[in-house]
C-alpha cells in the first residue's frame, strides 16, 4: 500500500482516534491488539506518562514494541513492577485502581455490550472464540471503558450471541441494576467513526464520523438503525507525527517479530 | 524434600490417567517439555486445567490425553484459533472433550483459595456476565457484613500441578522471575507437583528477601530440563518464539500435519532436545 504523508487506511484513523481518546493522567488496562496499539501510541505521541497495565501483572509498561501476546518479555523487562496474577485481578482490578479500560470484541450490540465468546448457541457454537479472558471483570471494575474495533456489520449486531462482558445491558439505568457504579463503555471507535452513549437510553450514537466516510457508510456497516447526535464533527485527520509514530511502532514490531506479518 | 529426578521418572510417578491438571505459566515459562512428556507417556482422560490453554493444551488434546478443559482464555495469542481444542470441541477428534469456561479473575481467585486451602473464592466478579449461565461452578453469594452480592467460584483443587521456572538449588528449593503467573498458587494448591527449571545450581543466592522463591519442601519433584518452556520464554534465558507461534497455526489446523509434527517433535524426541532452545540469546 502507497503511504504519502497525506494518505492513510481506515485501520490507522481508528487507532489514531483510539489513541487521542486516552490522557497522560490515564490508568489503563490494555486488551491485545488494536487496543494495544492504540494505549502505546498515546504514550509515543501526547500522553508519555499514561501508565499502561496488562492482565500478566506487568505494572507501568513502557514496551518499545507491539507485544503479540498478553504476556510477552518486552512488557515485562520495561515495567515498573510485575505482580502475580491473582495480585493483578484482586488489588489492582477489582480494587478500583484502574481509570480506563480498553477492550474490543467480535460482536458489539447498541448498548455496547460484547461478545467474545461464541457465535451462535453457546452449547453448539458456529463459531468458537477465545472467550472472555479478563473482560468481563474488565468491563465492571475500570472506571470507564473504551472499545475499538473495526465497523463491520457482521459485528454491530442488534442482538449479540452472547453476553461476555456488561456494557449498557438494556439501556437507560439497567448497568447500575447489576449493582455495578462504574461508567462502563464511553467511547467506541471504529474504522469509520466514534460512537458515544446518548446520556438517558445509552444507545450507541455517532457523534464523530473519519474524513471521507459518509453516513450511508456506517448505516451499511451496522446492524441495528444507527443513530446520530444531532450535531456530527468530522475526526481530524492523523498528523504528519501520529501517522509516523504508528507507523513507525509497527515496523519495530515487524521486525522483532521476526516477519513482515 | 522435592526429588530431583528425570521428565519421565517424574511424570511416571506423579501423574495419572483421570487426574486434574494443570500445567500453568501465564505466556511465560509454560512447561511444554513436561507437556511433550505426558503425550509420550500417553495419558488419558485428563482434567487440563489453565487459564490459557495455550499450544500446550492445543497439543495435548490433539493426542487423545485430555477429557475436560478449564479454561478462561482458549486462542493462540495474537494469532487466533487454537485447532486441535476447535477440532475436538466440535466434531470429537480425536476424542469428545468437555469444557468449563471461567473469567481470568474467576481463575485466578479459584487458584489463590486452593493454595488457601479455602473451599470457594468470593470477588466481584461476572456482574451482568453470561458464562454464568452456562458454568452451574459460578454462583452468588451475599456479603454477611456489607450485604453486597459476590461472585464465588470452588477452589481450584489439583492433583497435580505441572511449572517451569527459571532455577533449583540441589535441596530443590526453587526460583521464579518475571510473569509468575499463578505457578505459586498452582503448586501450594495441587497434592502432587512437578517444577521442570532451566537450570540446577549450587545456590539461589543472591537473590532478593522477597524473590518468588517455593521451598524443596512444598514440591514433589524437580526436573533440569534446559529451554523446556520453549516456544513460550523464560525471563533472563530466552525470549518467546512468537515466530513459532505463529506457524503453530498451518501445523496444527490439519489433522495430518498436526500428526507428522509431534511424531517427529514430540515421540521421536526427548527433553534433551529443548536443550536448543536454551541456548537462543535472552
């Protein structure tokens, strides 16, 4: 793919939108992949002292590149601290320690609940997922949550096959109903666009749509009749800097990895 | 005292056919020597239990040893699906296997009461969460002092637990550093257990008054098996092949290749072989 200054794939505005939604006061809990990606590139770029924790115990992690697992050595050799497991999810989780959340799905509803179980019925599944790892306590305990994935309509469905982890439940006061105080998800954002809970029925509303993409765009990519707020921005484009430490980040980690995967 | 003894003599004499399992270390220090073992010993209807179950699991329920997963994270990491768990969950090849599926915390709570030698882990957990629905082993319980509503879980108890780490002293006294997991928890939780260690030494010292250290005592057996938790790493020896994790996913997702690659890998080799592994720059 050509990459002039100026061009850049749906892929990178997420990540990059993903990125401007985290602040250097920030305690966040990073899910693998694009959250990954995006928590690191805060760090590289307007948040440097943002203090990144993943579920293997590793505490203040600054890695130099993309670790492929939870767990890798890098995450480990450039932390403050790596605490057992148990310790993690006890102290550091379930004890409110935590500000920011960041997870992503296969399957994401209107009230951003998710789904990283199964497709389909749970006891004969068409598709078997990994399931829920950390996120269903995740998804409670952090003060809020963000969730990055790409908008795909096989993955903003009306109805997910499973609930892995609490987003709005029904919607309006029903999170609260599961005597849960915390936010819950505050952002989602996508390849397309960024999408916030309405403040009384917390449906999912777009309120950001990414240079170039067209309303039209995102009502094919979503499976349930997408609203959006009354006013809708456009994203600002990545900068010359973000675009070039994402960028950058990726091919360190290419290179670690050993592959140009 | 722990024994020091080799991988077979120590799978030999702690692990039976029906036992629970649980061959743990999260992304660091997974013990796939001792694993590659029990597929040559040829053990059966296993409770394998891990939070992730990882190519150790994926390995060992594509040759028939397993009966039951527990698990709470069930993917090759960054890579995607693990086939021979996929492949045996949904068509019984080469065997049926049951699940039961937990949350991270739930796991991680449930190792922490075994090592207690407490009945159930309480935390605040699955709060709005589905898998209870399905896991009759997750229920609710009320806070006598408070009345809040928990999430409890039974203590995770073993008959053995399986670990790797980085060193023994020859009492069998051992050392862990790095992502340590739930090695310890496993170990103080399982009637039985095995350390495999990359090396034996003379002495641990020095070491830091706080170090992750398990006495000879608590352990069944140690085992020398040098880069034994190769693909996975271990800290200060050698670093996670995840180019190795990633090919796993063409080897293990046909059922021929997955074959080919354990009989020349697994039952034509020894732990001698992780020897190699070991000497890969940290």
């Amino acid at each position: 793919m050509s990459k002039t200054p100026n061009s850049y794939t749906p892929n990178e505005m997420m990540t990059i939108a993903a990125a401007r939604a985290l602040s250097n006061n920030d305690v966040c809990f990073v899910g693998i992949g694009a959250p990954s990606a995006a928590c690191n590139l805060a760090r590289f770029t307007h948040a440097p002292d943002i203090v990144l924790i993943y579920e293997s115990g590793t505490i203040e992690t600054k890695p130099n590149i993309l670790p492929l697992s939870i767990g890798d050595g890098e995450l480990c050799e450039t932390a403050l601290v790596t605490v057992p497991v148990p310790e993690m999810f006890r102290y550091w989780l379930q004890g409110g320690r935590i500000t920011t959340g960041f997870l992503g799905g296969a399957q994401i509803d209107k009230f951003a609940n998710l789904n990283t179980t199964v497709v389909g019925p749970y006891e004969k599944p068409e598709v078997r997922l990994p399931g829920g790892g950390g996120a269903p306590e995740i998804a409670t305990s952090c003060g809020q949550i963000f969730i990055t994935m790409a908008h795909k309509r096989r993955a903003f469905v009306e109805k997910i096959d499973f609930f892995t982890s609490l987003g709005h439940g029904k919607g309006g006061d029903d999170r609260a109903s599961y005597g849960v105080t915390t936010k819950g998800p505050t952002k989602v954002l996508t390849d397309l666009c960024v999408l916030e809970p309405d403040p009384k029925s917390k449906e999912l509303t777009v309120v950001l749509l990414h240079p170039g993409v067209t309303r039209e765009q995102v009502v094919e990519a979503t499976g349930w009749k997408i609203k959006f707020a009354d006013r809708v921005a456009e994203t600002p484009p990545p900068t010359e800097i973000e675009l070039k430490t994402l960028r950058e980040l990726h091919a360190r980690t290419k290179a670690a990895h050993g592959e140009a995967a | 005292m722990a024994a020091i003894l080799s991988l077979a003599e120590a799978i030999e004499a702690n692990l039976r056919d029906g036992d629970n399992v649980a061959m743990e270390g999260f992304t660091h220090l997974i013990p796939f020597a001792a694993g590659h073992e029990v597929i040559r010993q040829g053990r059966k209807r296993l409770t394998l239990i891990r939070m992730t179950p990882d190519l150790i699991y994926d390995q060992l329920i594509g040759m028939g040893c397993a009966e039951k997963i527990v698990f709470s994270w069930g993917g090759n990491p960054g890579v995607g699906t693990l086939h021979r768990f996929r492949d045996a969950f949904d068509n019984g090849w080469p065997n049926k296997i049951e699940i039961e599926e937990h949350s991270h915390a739930a796991m991680a709570n449930a190792y922490e009461a075994g090592a207690a030698g407490m009945p159930f882990a309480a935390f605040r957990g699955y709060r709005g969460a589905e898998l209870k629905r399905v896991n009759p082993n997750i229920k609710e319980i009320t806070c006598p002092f408070t009345g809040e509503k928990l999430a409890a879980v039974p203590a995770m108890k073993l008959d053995v637990a399986i670990v790797h780490a980085q060193k023994a002293d020859r009492k069998g006294n051992v050392l862990f550093e790095g992502i340590v997991g739930v090695q310890k928890e496993a170990v103080l939780g399982a009637k039985r257990s095995i350390v495999t260690v990359e090396e034996i030494v003379d002495t641990l010292e020095p070491h830091s008054p706080n170090a992750v250290i398990l006495p000879g005592w608590t352990i069944g057996a140690v085992v020398q098996v040098p880069g034994g938790a190769h693909p996975s790493f271990a800290h200060g020896y050698y670093k996670r092949d995840n180019v190795f994790y990633k090919k796993w996913d063409a080897i293990a997702r046909d059922r021929d290749s997955f074959r080919a690659w354990i009989d020349e890998h697994v039952l034509r080799k020894g732990p001698d072989a992780f020897a190699v592994h070991a000497k890969r720059a940290a």
